[in-house]
C-alpha cells in the first residue's frame, strides 16, 4: 500500500538489478553490449549483474541473449496463491465470459499500481495485451477507477503523487478534478466504465469487490470492442451483469 512503509535509502545495486530485468522484458531480451549502452555502465559491470540474476534464475540466456528467467513465475505463482479468495474470485470469471462470450478480468492493487490477477476469455473475445502480472495504471481502467473509488481521498492523493496520470488514449482522464468527480459518481453507481480510455477501440465496466465495506480486495472488469458495447448493453444490461457477479462473491466470501 502507498505511503505505509517508512522511508528509507534505496540501495542503488538493487535498484540497477531490477531495471535491468525491466529493460530486457521491455527489449523482449538484450545482450551484454545492449545494456552496456542502455545503462552507460561497463560491460565488465552489466556481466556480472546479468550472470548474478542468471545463477539464481530470474534471467535466462540464450542464442547470446538474455532474457527474464522463469524464476519469477515461480514467485508470481506464490503471489497469486497467496491470498485464498483469489481462486474463488477467479471462479466466477469463467462463467461470465463463458455467458456472455467477451473478456473478463480480475485486477487489484498492489503499491498503487493495478495488477493482472487473471483474465477468462469468451469465444468472442478481443486480443490484447491482458497477460497475468500485466501491470497498469488504475486511473485508465474501469477496474482500476472501481478500486480507486474504496479507497480514502488521502489515499488516491498518494498514489497520484507517485505513479501521475499518464496519457493512454484521448480520452484518458489526465487531471486530479476530473478524476476525483468520476471517482464521486462511481461511488454512487457502484461501478465503473472506461470508454476507449486505457485502449482505443475498447469499452469496459468495472465493479469492486468489497466485503462489509472495507477497501476492495481487487475488482472484475468486462471487456469488449466499442462498437459491440453499445446503447442498452453497455449502459445497463454489463453493469448489471458485473455487479450480480461481485454481489454473489461477496456474500460468499463474507459467509464462507
């Protein structure tokens, strides 16, 4: 969570090793000379950052380039495993998408940042960029909006602070006013939309799961292509769709 931690000095080393693993995954895999010039360090120096993270499995090198080991699978596995509701929650997705033949995924924050849980693909379903772990920002998504609006005002003040409102689409929401108000009229509705704000092209709506009013634990989305998420559909009938759903997860996380 933003703002929950102490402060304290960032070790440089750490903060090198993790930015290299962005680089690679961002360059789809590099080598030594690639990153040498990526960092303006010594090559000498990327080799044994990059053979470090190689030993220990979180970097893979092949055909002379390296790129992001399956070790982090493994970590991501445990972090997605960890909290039990999350496989009940995932549950239920595949029944909506099933239903209603669209895409349908279940994000939550973590850091102030929206992360990839999961995501059920109906037979009609669009193909983007939605990978488990995929990680975004939530003020461009109706998922993350959904969860912005549980959280305090403090709260969303921190995040804003850290990670900004960067642009995905024309029509991204890009000032605290402007999201602030969404956040007030989500609240009341219960859920959330994005109208080609994270993609162009893709219509969304998004509800939190709540139990007994705390902040979400994360939130589902139901995701299509503009042109078929139209009039009734999309401006009543998705809504009441998402919303039966986090209602039923509720109840059962509550009572279980």
């Amino acid at each position: 969570m933003v703002g929950d931690s102490p402060p304290s000095r960032p070790l440089k080393t750490v903060e090198t090793a993790v930015d290299i693993v962005d680089a690679i995954q961002r360059l789809d895999g590099a080598d030594i000379g690639e990153l040498a010039r990526e960092f303006d360090l010594a090559q000498s120096t990327i080799h044994g950052y990059v053979k470090t993270l190689e030993n220990r499995g979180y970097l893979t090198f092949e055909d002379g380039t390296y790129h992001v080991g399956l070790e982090f699978l493994n970590k991501g596995g445990h972090a997605r495993k960890r909290k039990r509701e999350y496989d009940f929650i995932i549950g239920k997705l595949d029944d909506l998408a099933e239903q209603t033949g669209e895409r349908v995924q279940f994000i939550v924050e973590e850091n102030g940042r929206g992360y990839y849980i999961h995501t059920s693909i109906g037979e009609n379903a669009v193909h983007v960029d939605a990978h488990i772990g995929k990680k975004i920002h939530l003020h461009a998504s109706s998922a993350g909006k959904a969860i912005l609006a549980t959280l305090p005002e403090e709260r969303v003040d921190a995040i804003l602070d850290r990670w900004g409102l960067p642009v995905y689409t024309q029509q991204t929401v890009t000032t605290r006013e402007a999201l602030f108000e969404e956040l007030r009229s989500i609240r009341d509705a219960g859920y959330a939309t994005s109208e080609q704000e994270s993609i162009d092209g893709l219509r969304a709506v998004g509800a939190p799961i709540q139990v007994d009013g705390d902040e979400a634990i994360g939130a589902i989305s139901f995701s299509g292509p503009a042109h078929r998420l139209t009039g009734e559909w999309f401006e009543d009938e998705i809504p009441n769709l998402v919303l039966g759903v986090t209602n039923e997860i509720e109840l059962d996380l509550k009572y279980q």
